[in-house]
C-alpha cells in the first residue's frame, strides 16, 4: 500500500553520459504548454560539489567538462519497476558557488526545441501541407536529426550545440481534415521566428518537446528529437491518450490522491475578439462575441502571421476561439500531490503515477478531480485538462503541480465518453 519514488540524474550523450544522483540535492522542473504558442520548460539542477569536482579547471574529475555541449536526462522510477522519462534537456547555465567552505553548483537545462529554435535557415522556402491529421504526442520532428555525412556512424551520440547551427527540411504543420497549413520561412530567420510567428491561431494548437533517443536509419546512428502536437479539435486521440482520476482521502485502484486543490475563476484565458491574419494571403480576418464582451470587456488575441492558408480556415479559426473561450468557468485551476501522500496509495496506481510523470504521456490529458469544498455536504468532480506542471524534488520529498483548463473548452465531443460526450456540454469540433 505505497508507491515509492525513485529519482535519477543523467548527464551527457545518449549513450554515454554519467549518473550525477548521488550529488542532487534539489530539482526543480516547469513544464507549461502554450495554447497557439511555445512554452519553454527549464530545469535547475543543485548539485553538491564539496569535493571539488565539478569546479571548472581544478583539475577534478569533472572540471574539464563542455557542460554546454550536454543533454540531461531525468527519469523517476515507481516502486523499482515501473520509469517516466520526467525531462530530456540541454544545458543552458552553468551557476557555481563556493565561499571557501563549501560549494554547490546549480545546473539550468532547457527543452531542445528552445536550443533548436536559435537555429537559422540560409534558404527562402514555403511548405503547404493537406492531409488529414490524427493529434500525436509522440511525434517525430524530422527536421531535427543530426546531420552527418552519409554512412558515418555516431555510436556515442554526444549531443553538441553544434547539431542546431542550422535547420533543414520542411517544418510542416499538420491539419484535421481538409483545412490547409502551411509554412512561410525566409534566409535568416531562426526557428524561433518561425515558431512564434507561424504558431498563432492555427494548428496544430499545442506543441512541446518531449524525448531525445538514438533512431538508427540506413546503418546511421542518429539523434532524434520527439515532440507533442495537438490538433484544433484540442482533443488528445494517439494511443495513450488516458483520463488521469484524483481524489481526496485514500484512493481506489489506478487513482491518485490530491494532496491539496486550487479553484477559482479562469477569467485571465479569456478571448472574445480575434484578429488573425494569414501567412499566405495576408489578410486580416475578425471575429468577436458580442455576448461576452458586453458582459466582461474586451479580451482580444491578435495573430499576425497565421499557417492556416485561406482566408475561409482562418476564420473558422478566428469564431472557434471566440467560442470556446469567451465564457468565464469556476473550478479547479492547479491540483498537488506529495510524496508523503503516496504511502496510503494502492500499488495498482503505480502505472498510473509513472504516466503522469511521463512527458510523452503526462501533459494535455483529461483529468478528473473529485474532492469536497469547505462546507460542502458532499463532493464535487471537475473534468479538466492537465496544461502544465511543476516538480520540485529533494532527498526525501517530491511535490508535483498540476495546471489545469477546463475541459468543456478545451476538450472536443467524443463519442460514448462519460465525460467528452455529454451533449450541449462538450463541443462537437
């Protein structure tokens, strides 16, 4: 009746890299997801350094390490059986203190796409895409893959920034149905440019990195970079798609318990007003719900350089947002959970807690949140969307916070589902 947890630290290369566990003493990972825009997770990384290794050209075993030419590798192991890949990074800081007596380093990893979004094109080039398109959050972003020469073979896979000094490919955007996306990038622009620009009120909707793994093609060793992507329905079909059951007290099998709930008004995600412009044919649409704004004022989003590719898309896109998100729901916003409250949890739940940890699996699935308000005489349950979390980890203690949307916005109809297939509820696109 407990599930333990179980933290490792890696640092280097696919292959080969060096478990630093036993010098962590504190891990602090946030990870958000952007709606209609890139969210950067980041990591710091306390390290005990008493010894002396870890500082830079003292000659200890570690001093003469390229720390910004490392990946990190976080995974979170439950009840010795059951691994969550938590983090996979790169890093971005290098932060040493010593005051003579004793000394900790702090390492600050970021996602790859955010190292990768530095990256440059040196050619002009546009990629229309038209296909239909089912949400994957084990996506493979090609575009990525280390570029060597062919038939020459990288058997340690040591990560450099070297591998992002340039971009390659397309980097199409994948559509549901017949809608068309597409991409404009020119000589000079970074990833970054392209991301933030392209990735406004079109689909898909929510991206974020995920995994780095070795994938082998042609006798090729390569670094392969894995992101999510959802589409506009916001609705999450790949196969581990799963609803996430919390509850207050001791939960059931394949539950997970609340250690303590957040509810309020979600009325800072509020968008009544769009104005949304097309990449390629660089017209504006608008749209607005007037019910919304005579109630609350004016909450507006602007998307300059939209993917979708006509002028009929964009504005689908345009009155979809100004009716999902117009109105104003009260529930719960943020949920915690701590180690100490996993030691009453059934083992059943173990493979429930290692998908949460997960970032494959963790992140934009439903969540069903039962608990009692203060003076209430009985429960209440709100169905919502995990968009985000934070995980603080030290010897001895794990604290995991959960973002949460509400799921009637930010979820679509699904067929024979109790909690995406109530009619006038849940949305039918």
């Amino acid at each position: 009746m407990s599930l333990d947890l179980a933290w490792t630290v890696k640092i280097g290369g696919i292959d080969t890299n060096t478990d630093f566990t036993d010098r962590v003493t504190g891990i602090n990972i946030k990870q958000p997801l952007g709606f209609m825009q890139p969210a950067a997770q980041t990591v710091a990384i306390t390290l005990n350094n008493f010894d002396g290794a870890l500082t830079p050209g003292a000659g200890g075993t570690y001093s003469s390490v390229a720390w910004f030419e490392q990946a990190i590798f976080i995974t979170c192991t439950i009840n010795t059986t059951d691994t969550a890949q938590v983090f996979n990074g790169i890093i971005d800081d290098f932060d040493i203190r010593d005051d003579g007596v004793t000394s900790t380093v702090t390492i600050i990893g970021v996602d790859w796409l955010s190292v990768g979004a530095r990256s440059f094109r040196t050619t002009t080039q546009f990629q229309p895409v038209s296909r239909d398109w089912t949400e994957n959050a084990n996506r493979v972003i090609d575009s990525f893959t280390t570029s060597v020469p062919s038939g020459t073979a990288l058997p340690d896979l040591d990560l450099t920034l070297g591998i992002f000094q340039a971009f390659f490919g397309a980097y199409p955007y994948y559509a549901a149905g017949t809608v068309q996306t597409g991409i404009f990038y020119d000589a000079g622009q970074s990833l970054g440019d392209v991301l933030i620009s392209r990735h406004q009120a079109g689909v898909p909707s929510i991206i974020w990195p995920t995994y780095i793994a070795k994938h082998t093609q042609s006798s090729v060793d390569y670094a392969m970079y894995y992101a999510g992507i959802i589409g506009d329905t916001l609705t999450r079909t790949d196969g581990d798609a799963t609803t996430y059951v919390f509850t207050e007290g001791t939960p059931a099998s394949n539950e997970l318990p609340i250690t303590a709930v957040d509810r309020g008004y979600d009325i800072d995600r509020v968008l009544n007003q769009a104005s949304i412009t097309s990449s390629n044919t660089t017209n504006q649409v608008t749209a607005a719900n007037s019910t919304s704004i005579s109630a609350i004022g004016v909450k507006s989003i602007l998307a300059a350089e939209s993917a979708m590719l006509t002028d009929t898309d964009t504005q689908r896109m345009a009155d979809d947002i100004v009716t999902r998100f117009a109105g104003v729901n009260f529930g719960a916003r943020k949920l915690r959970i701590d180690s100490a409250t996993l030691a009453d949890v059934t083992a059943d739940s173990k493979e429930e807690l290692a998908g949460l940890f997960d970032i494959g699996k963790g992140l934009w699935q439903q969540a069903n949140v039962t608990y009692t308000p203060t003076g209430a005489g009985s429960s209440t349950t709100d169905n919502c969307v995990i968009a985000g979390r934070t995980i603080r980890a030290t010897p001895g203690n794990t604290t995991i916070t959960l973002d949460l949307l509400p799921a009637q916005d930010y979820q679509s109809f699904v067929l024979d589902s109790s909690t995406l297939g109530v009619l006038d509820t849940n949305r039918l696109g």
